[in-house]
C-alpha cells in the first residue's frame, strides 16, 4: 500500500494507521461506546481547531516508535504535529481530496479496515481453535461427486442425494471404490486418477468437505456430504502427522527464458551438476551459494529460504525434495522444477507453531474461507437483536402482490408504475429508512442467482429476509464511526495519511524528481560527498586446490584468456576452478584481498578454504562522482532537502495559533501518567 511509503519517510508523529486493529470485542450486540475524553483546542491552522485528545493519542501511540528522543520532547512533538497539520491543510487547499484515486484508495482503505468489525468474534474464536486442532493431521482421502447446483430445486437435490446413498450402500456391501468412483464420479478427473485427491489438511479443500474427511475414520465412507459443488462421498485412505515447517538453503540455476531454447538448458544442467561435483568434493554450501546461486534474494544469505510448510510453495518438486531430507546438513542431488534447477541444503525441520503463533493468520484464512459464511450468519443474528426493523405491512403486501412466477425463469420485470411502490417498506433503528421500490429494485436483480422457493409467497419471504440482513448490515458498516471512536479515529488519519502522500508526491517527489536545474545545483554545492573508492576490472579465479591456482595464474602469466585456463584446468568429472569479472570496489566482499592494486596477475591469496588468483585489467582510482553517475542519489538527496524546508514555508502561507495555557495543561497531564 503505497501510503507506507509516505509514513516511513516523514517522522513518526505520522505513523497512525500502519499495524492499526481493534482488539476489543466488537460482536455489536456486546460492543460498549467508549467513553469520550474531554478535548480543548489546542491550536488553530487559519481559525480551524485542533484538539488535544487528537494528538495525546497520537503521542502516545508513537512513543515507542520514534528513535530520536528530540521527538519525544513535548514542545518539539507539537513543532512536528503542527508541521504535520499544516500539510493537510494544503493539501485541502490544492483540493487534493477530489481526486478520484484517492476517494478509491480512501474507500479501499476503508473496506479493509472494517473488515475487522463486521465479524462474530466468539464464532471466529472457535473456528480459529478447531482448524489448528485439524492442523495437526493430514488426511489422504478419495470422492465420487455428484453434481447438483447449490440453488436446485427440491427434486433435483433429492435426486442427486439419493445417488449418492445408493452409491455407498453398495461400497459398504464391499464394491471397490476407485472403481466406483471412475463409473459414477461426476468430477472428470475421476477416470483417470478414480477420485484420488492425495493428501491435504485444512483449508485445501471447501469447508464442508473438510469437515466430512476429518469426521470420517480411516478406511471408512462419509455420508452424503454436501458442497456447493454437490454431494460427495468421500473415503479416508490414511491420517499423517503433518510434516510441520522445513528450514532449507539451496543453491538455484534458472530455467532459460525460451522453453526450446536446448543449448540453454543444456548449459543450465551442466552448471548445476558443476557445483553438485564441487559440493561433493568438499566445498561449502554457503559459499557457493554466494557465489554461483541465480536465485538473487537468497544468494547473499547463503541460500538460505524461509521455513515453510506443506502446500505453501508453488513447487511441489521442491517441497517434496525438502521434506525428503532427514538429517541438518544433508544435501539433495540436483532436481528440476519449473523455475530451473535446485540443490538443497536441510537446515531444520521444525514442528507445527503453538496456537497463539497461528492464531493471527487462522484468522485471516478463516475470513476468506468458506467458514466466514458462518462468521456472517452469527453477526446477522447479532444485528437483528442491537437494530429494532419495523416492517410496513401494508407496503409488504403490495410488493409481493407485484411479484409474478416469471421471476422463476429470470424473466420478471419492474412494474411500469414503479413509483408507486416508493413508499417506506422497511425502516431500521427508527433512522433508515427502504421503500418498497428499493426492494423491488433488489429483487429484479437477484432474480439472475435463481429462486427455487415456491410457491410465489415463500419465494418472496425468502427474498425480503435476504435484502433485510444484507441491509443491516451495510447499516451497521455505514455507522462504524458512530459505534467505534477508534474506528473514526483511525479513519481520520488514514484520510490525512493519503492525503500528504499524493501532496508529497505533487510537491517534493515529483519535484525533486524533474527539477533537472535543481538537482545539478544542488550537486554542485555537495560534490565533496559523491566520490568514487578505487575500483578495479578484474577477472577472479577461486578454487580450494592451491596447485589449480598456481597452474591457473602460470597460464594468465602466458596471456591465456578464461576460457582457455577453464579448459585447461577443469575435467569433464571435477570442476577444479570457477572464474567471475566484472568492475567492482576493491574494499568489498565480492573482491579477495589484495595489498596492493595494479595492472596484471597477482599472487596467490588464501582466504578461509578458498584459494584465490587475480587478473586486474584496469585499476581506477577514487575520485569525484559526475553528476550522471551520481544522479541517484542526488535526486533522494535533493528530495530530503526540499522536504526539509517545506514546513517553513507553510508557516508563512497559513495562520497558526497555540493556545499555550491548554498545551502547558496537556505537559502536566502526559509528565503525570509517564
């Protein structure tokens, strides 16, 4: 999100959303309003106030973030708050919160955010404890399907039920069930592999089906499960332990960008099974990995990944591999996945995290899960029992007297006098009112979905208890502020947030970014800081074996290029000698280390297990950066200097006031509480 950005570059007065999330409990049928603190101005940006329970707790709620403890000083926090205050107002100003990116990303925000509200949380509770308890097993299971839409009627739901009974009375009097399941599955991929769905735990397959298999014994038939799908029969084939985390490095040659490219994959197999002969000749993993590993982000930690767990990779090769090895230290023989080649390196293998590590992300997995259908079915509840709905049945009566059986094949139509019907239908909390030609509106729309209740009367029930529940609901969503004070707390600084990001980005980033007169100007002023360290074109050549070195530099001494020393000095069995070049700073780790830097061979250098010979082509000496080489880092420069001068320039174009008796107040009250 890109308003991380703007509140990592600022200062941490304006950290105010990032990490933000209620940990009350906001089921609304217990949520409690929060007890207003009493507020004072505490100063005015052109005679609009600011108040000071606004920014007690935003200085206490950053304390703990801010590193410099200037920023932690009263009177300077109210500097950088002012400052901070003074943004927004320009960005109001320039009517920066008009645009349409922004009421997006603003509405986007908020969506998210309430995300956290709209849930049960004693059924989120719950579902969170029973998906770890089914963490720990994963089950090896294989279905029959029987199709059937979730919004079939009746008869077709029975039909498709009763398949399934028959087909397990007869797995029960002992048919075999991959054969079964290849005559009468209706997933097409049944024929070939008879239903089999390999192992898996939670959240893989769709909550009911989840549910079937681990209510299901080993060696045993499910009843009847229904999905949206339609029914399944399934049977538990095995129940595992789950294989918990793996800890791995591997060392990775990438797959040819061209898919027939052969001279290229040829040359990919040929260099990792290079390093697997050197691995196998004694030479480390890690620095090997350093070296030679194409994958970039985890090269420079010695290949090193993140744990991971079953199912989290895209490679099931490489998971496979992984969990294949048994002891730390343990390496893999060169395998292919569909990102190139691997060799890996066990580290660990770790068990399964503790509740409490797992809880926070089970619960977001459950909010996209299928289980969040009864997250919403216990917050409905909830909301029916906080917000009083009065029903106009007179206008009921009409809505559904309007209401024809052409609705049953999608084909029903607003009536042509809409108007009459617009007229109050439902009212909710004594303050929102729906007529009955909003419900009618919502009817004409759903009748896309399918309605299977009949007869017309119970169609209709069914429809106006849906449009009723979805509507209290958005009641509940649009009055968060009124039922949450953090919520609107939040929501106000996320607003100021975005806002300085698009103001930010306007008046310093773009700038600083174009401003070609700018920056040269300010490189001009700042030369002494862009300098060059001395730097060298080399070719390095590395080996373990000091004779190799020694024949390799003999052979450079003799004008030999690396091609030629390779060939000399590597077999097609044993890769004695691997060669790098490149221009690179003489002081860096990439670079062994040498006393002195000149055109030619150098001598032998030994650094750990490694034996090293270099060819310098060119020695270039430390000097002053031009401004194209500099230009990077100038413009982040300039950028921080403009930035820095910003503040004082708003002072100038609007009018502040501090009342100083309430801020001396606030310092009593802060220093008394520390």
């Amino acid at each position: 999100m890109k308003i991380n950005r703007f509140y990592s570059g600022l200062l941490a007065a304006t950290i105010l959303v990032t990490g933000c999330k209620t940990t009350k409990d906001t089921t609304p049928a217990t949520q409690t309003t929060a007890k207003v603190q009493q507020k004072d101005v505490l100063f005015t940006v052109n005679d609009k106030p600011y108040y000071t329970d606004e920014f007690i707790r935003v200085y206490k709620k950053n304390l703990d973030l801010v590193k410099d403890d200037s920023q932690k000083d009263l009177n300077n926090y109210l500097d950088l708050f002012i400052g901070y205050k003074l943004k927004v107002n320009k960005a109001y100003k320039l009517n920066l919160q008009e645009g349409k990116k922004y009421q997006g990303e603003l509405k986007s925000y908020r969506n998210q955010l309430a995300k956290n509200y709209l849930t049960d949380s004693k059924v989120t509770t719950g579902l969170v404890q029973e998906a770890y308890n089914r963490m720990q097993k994963e089950i090896k299971a294989s279905h029959i399907l029987f199709m059937v839409d979730e919004n079939a009627s009746p008869a077709d739901t029975l039909k498709a039920y009763n398949k399934a009974v028959e087909a397990r009375k007869r797995l029960v009097a002992g048919e075999d069930f991959g054969k079964l399941a290849a005559e009468l599955s209706e997933d097409p991929s049944a024929k070939d592999n008879k239903g089999d769905l390999g192992y898996f735990t939670v959240f893989r397959m769709v909550y009911p089906f989840e549910t079937a298999a681990y209510n299901t014994p080993k060696g045993q038939v499910s009843r009847p499960a229904r999905t949206r799908f339609g029914y399944h029969l399934i049977k538990v084939t095995d129940v595992r332990d789950n294989r918990g985390e793996v800890a791995v490095a591997h060392i990775m040659v990438a797959r040819p960008q061209k898919e027939d490219d052969k001279a290229a994959e040829n040359k990919a197999k040929s260099k990792i099974e290079d390093i697997y002969k050197k691995l196998q000749q004694g030479e480390d993993f890690t620095v090997l990995a350093k070296q030679l590993s194409e994958d970039k982000t985890s090269a420079e930690k010695g290949g090193v990944l993140n744990p991971f767990s079953s199912g989290e990779l895209t490679s099931q090769e490489f998971e496979d591999t992984a969990f294949g090895l048994k002891t730390p230290g343990e390496i893999s023989k060169p395998f292919q996945s569909q990102f190139g080649w691997h060799i890996v390196k066990l580290i660990e293998k770790k068990p399964i995290k503790s509740f409490e590590d797992l809880k926070p992300e089970l619960e977001n997995r459950i909010k996209r899960d299928e289980r969040s259908r009864l997250i919403a079915q216990s917050l409905t509840a909830n909301l029916r029992a906080k917000y009083p709905v009065v029903k106009d049945k007179e206008m009921y009566k009409k809505v559904v007297g309007a209401l024809t059986d052409s609705i049953y094949v999608m084909e029903w139509k607003l009536p042509k006098n809409i108007e009459v019907y617009n007229k109050p239908l439902i009212t909710i909390n004594k303050d929102k009112e729906l007529t009955g030609k909003d419900f009618l509106t919502y009817v004409n729309s759903q009748q896309n979905n399918g309605v299977s209740a009949k007869p017309l009367s119970r169609a209709a029930e069914v429809l106006f208890e849906r449009y009723t529940d979805e509507q209290l609901n958005a009641y509940y969503n649009q009055n968060l502020e009124r039922e949450f004070p953090e919520f609107d707390a939040i929501m106000q600084e996320y607003r100021d947030g975005l806002l300085l990001f698009d103001l930010m980005e306007k008046e310093i980033w773009e700038k600083a970014k174009n401003d070609t007169i700018g920056q040269q100007n300010y490189y001009n002023l700042h030369k002494a800081e862009y300098v060059w360290k001395q730097r060298a074109d080399v070719e390095v050549y590395s080996s373990t074996n000091e004779k190799v070195i020694k024949d390799a530099r003999a052979l450079l001494l003799k004008g030999k290029d690396a091609k030629a020393v390779k060939d000399k000095l590597n077999t097609k069995d044993k890769v004695n000698i691997i060669e790098k070049s490149g221009t690179f700073e003489t002081g860096t780790d990439a670079m062994p280390k040498l006393a002195v830097w000149k055109a030619g061979v150098s001598d032998v250098v030994k650094e750990g297990d490694y034996y090293y010979v270099v060819k310098t082509n060119k020695v270039l000496p430390a000097g002053e950066k031009t401004f194209e080489d500099a230009k990077g880092r100038v413009i982040n420069d300039y950028q921080q200097y403009l930035e820095s001068t910003w503040v004082e320039q708003l002072k100038k174009e609007f009018t502040v006031k501090v009342n100083q008796d309430v801020f001396e107040k606030v310092k009593t009250e802060i220093n008394t509480k520390k």
